[in-house]
C-alpha cells in the first residue's frame, strides 16, 4: 500500500525518538492512553510510522512555549513520519490535517516545521495539477523567452471601475502583460465586482482587438464557495483569462473546487503567509507549502522578490522560485510570482542568483510611482530583465535605458 511521508523539524525537551513517536500515534490511531479497538491489527494498518531520525543541534532555550525540560536542553531533529494513503485516500483537507493538525498542539514539541512532503505516484492521476503552468500563461499572455511583466492595482482599494480601467488602458498600451486585483479588494462599496469586469475587460478586449494581445487580468475572486463559482462564470463569459483567489483564506477545498473548472489560469495569493513560516521552528516551509497547493491545481503562486520589502532573506525567495521550478509528476509547471516591493533594479541580482524568465515578475510602487508615469514604469521594467539577461550591470543599464535610468533615480536611493 502505498504511503505519503512528511519530514519535520522539530525541538522537543524529551529524546526525539519519543516525541516523534507521540506525533506518529496522536495523528494516526493512537491517544494519550492504550483505548478498546486499538488491537494490533488496527495499527499494524492505519499507524503512522516513524521511518527516520536524524539528530540535530541541541539548545538551551526552547523556541517555543510547550513541556519544560528538567536538564535545561532542547533536542532539535529531522524526522520522517509516514501514513498509509488508505487514511485519507484523495481527501486534500483530510490530509493536511493529518500533517499539518494537531501536532503543532503536542506539549512534547517546543518547536515543529513542516519542511517537505512525498507523495505517491497515484497522486499524478488522481489530481491533474494546474491547468496552464509556466506554458499555459506564456500562451495565453503571448510572452516567451522573457518573464511576464506585471503589477498590482494602486491604490489597493477605493477606486472606481471606471478608474481601474482607465489605468488598465494606460498599462495596456505600455505593453503590460499582467495585471491583478490586490488581495484587499474584492467586491466593494465603490467597486462593484461585476461591474468592474465590464469596465476592464472592455478595454482589455478593445486593445485584443486592436493589437493581437490580450493583457491577463487577475480578477480577485476570493469568497464564499458558490459566490467564487458565479464570479469565475462571469470572467469566462466576459472574456477574461485569470481569476485570483487568496488560497489561506478561501481553504483547501475551496481553491480545488475553483482549480477543478480549468477554464482560467489561477493566480494563489498567499497572504498569510508569514503566519505559517516566519518562526523557523513553526509552521510549514515553502517546499511543501507549493506541493499541496500544486496538487489542488493552482498556476502561479506567490514567492516574495530578492531585496523584498517584507522580512524574507533573499535565500529564501530563491529556494522557493527553485521549488515551484522543480517538475512534480507529469504536471504543468508552477508560476513563480515574483513581488513584494520590485522594481527594475533587483532584476539582476533575481537573473544571478535563478539563471530563470520563468517568472511572473510584479512590480506595484514600481510601475505605477515611475517619475515618467506607469508606462515609463512598464517599459523600464522590460529594459531591466533586458539588461540583466545581457549580463549587464545596473548602472550599466541605467547608461543605456532612458525609462530605467528614471528608475534608478527614483527607486533606487531607497534600497
């Protein structure tokens, strides 16, 4: 039969092999104490496995509050643990809630990550995966051998859809590929959201019309079930390409059942994010965040930006544009959506440190605050992957391109 593995990291008080075999009993068919039906029958079946140990670094303080440790050390280790896919066959809440549930409540632990997952090959015919991927977007926005020059909607929230689209067409006409809802605004008191799709994809359609190119727009469609179904209907009657949903909000099943339309590219927003990862010894790592949000279907994904305006280090950014890269099973690859306080001037440094255009490369502040306007900001955008593919430098950029000279002088003191 065939079983899905988890790797943790973990900080325990008591020897690791202990605790991890409390982890495996309490998020299979064990408790705290031996009960009636639990006969060696039953585990030998449905309890998770403790497949692997490998001890760490031992500290003196515990990361986090849980059992206090009578000779003042914390043992830290990577561990396996598996389960039997019969469990939770193909039920994706159920298994993240057997890997990523209560564990993180066992007083055993003073510190518990989720670092990877494994699953089984039936997991490629069960779940299709996304629906476009890397190649699908590239079609659909017409883009190749460059990444997708993006941006957000500024101010996020409060203006009209006839402003919205007003600054679409601006964008359009500079030859912006993408451009999306932010994750705050999805139907508002001055922002209808049917309305709003009129008003955009009139001018995306008019300028389809006139040019050939069909910007994607990432209309946020982020709410209750049934109501995200209606607004995905209504992209796809009005020609769009894109819907936007904010997976940590909307949930495991919601996102599927809006992934399994396939209809539209799917834009996961992962606001939330820090909530589940800041801690290092808390929450779940990148590597196999992606997987379960892969498996759901999703096509682009967030992975922060190098230099971000967040707290994430540059290392961590690039493990994640890697992870999403990386082929899973026979399925379309992931998006990475490169954000997060962008600008012309980190191309360079993303171009060194992936050698990768795969990229949804997004840029607010640094579109829209271009000294020469949002056009400018989109054109300087495309002279700095340009540059940087080139093998050329910032300010050698900056001698060459009029727009991302612009850039330099009104982003750049900020770094």
């Amino acid at each position: 039969m065939e079983r899905i593995k988890a790797t943790y990291y973990i900080e325990t008080p008591f020897e690791p092999e202990k605790a991890a075999e409390v982890l495996a009993g309490e998020q299979s068919s064990g408790t705290f104490i031996a009960v009636p039906g639990e006969t060696e029958e039953l585990k030998q079946r449905f309890a998770a496995r403790v497949e692997k140990v490998t001890p760490l670094e031992t500290v003196s303080t515990p990361a986090i509050p849980g059992a206090t440790s009578s000779s003042g050390k914390y043992h830290r280790a990577e561990i396996v643990v598996s389960w039997s896919i019969e469990n939770f066959g193909y039920n994706l809440p159920v298994l993240t809630s057997t890997l990523q549930g209560n564990l993180y409540e066992i007083r055993q632990f003073t510190g518990l990550k989720l670092m990877d997952i494994e699953l089984p090959p039936s997991y490629a015919k069960q779940y299709k995966g996304p629906a476009f991927g890397i190649s699908g977007c590239r079609q659909l926005t017409n883009v190749q051998n460059r990444p997708l020059i993006g941006t957000i909607i500024k101010p996020s929230i409060g203006l009209t859809p006839q402003q919205t689209a007003e600054m679409v067409k601006t964008l359009a006409g500079a030859g912006i590929d993408f451009v999306k809802d932010d994750e705050l605004l999805s139907s508002s008191a001055n922002s209808n959201f049917n309305d709003r799709v009129d008003a955009i994809m009139k001018v995306i359609n008019d300028h389809a019309g006139a040019t050939g190119k069909k910007v994607m727009y990432a209309f946020n469609i982020s709410g209750e079930t049934d109501e995200m179904l209606q607004r995905y209907e209504y992209i796809v009657k009005s020609g769009g390409t894109c819907a936007m949903v904010s997976i940590n909000s909307v949930g495991m099943a919601g996102v599927k059942k809006i992934c399994d339309q396939r209809q539209l590219a799917i834009h996961a927003h992962r606001n939330g994010w820090g909530m589940l990862t800041r801690h290092p010894l808390l929450g779940i790592d990148f590597k196999a965040y992606q997987k379960l949000w892969r498996v759901a279907g999703v096509d682009q994904l967030h992975v922060n930006g190098i230099q971000n305006k967040f707290w994430e280090s540059d290392d961590s950014v690039v493990a994640s544009i890697k992870a999403c890269l990386q082929p899973f099973y026979d399925h379309e690859s992931l998006l990475p959506v490169v954000s997060s306080g962008q600008w012309g001037g980190q191309a360079p440094e993303t171009w060194r440190r992936t050698h990768t255009t795969d990229l949804l490369y997004m840029a607010g502040g640094g579109i829209m605050a271009h000294p020469m306007g949002a056009a400018a900001g989109v054109v300087a955008l495309q002279q700095a992957w340009q540059a940087a593919v080139d093998g050329l430098s910032v300010e050698e950029a900056a001698a060459k391109y009029k727009e991302f000279a612009e850039s330099v002088k009104q982003f750049g003191k900020k770094q």
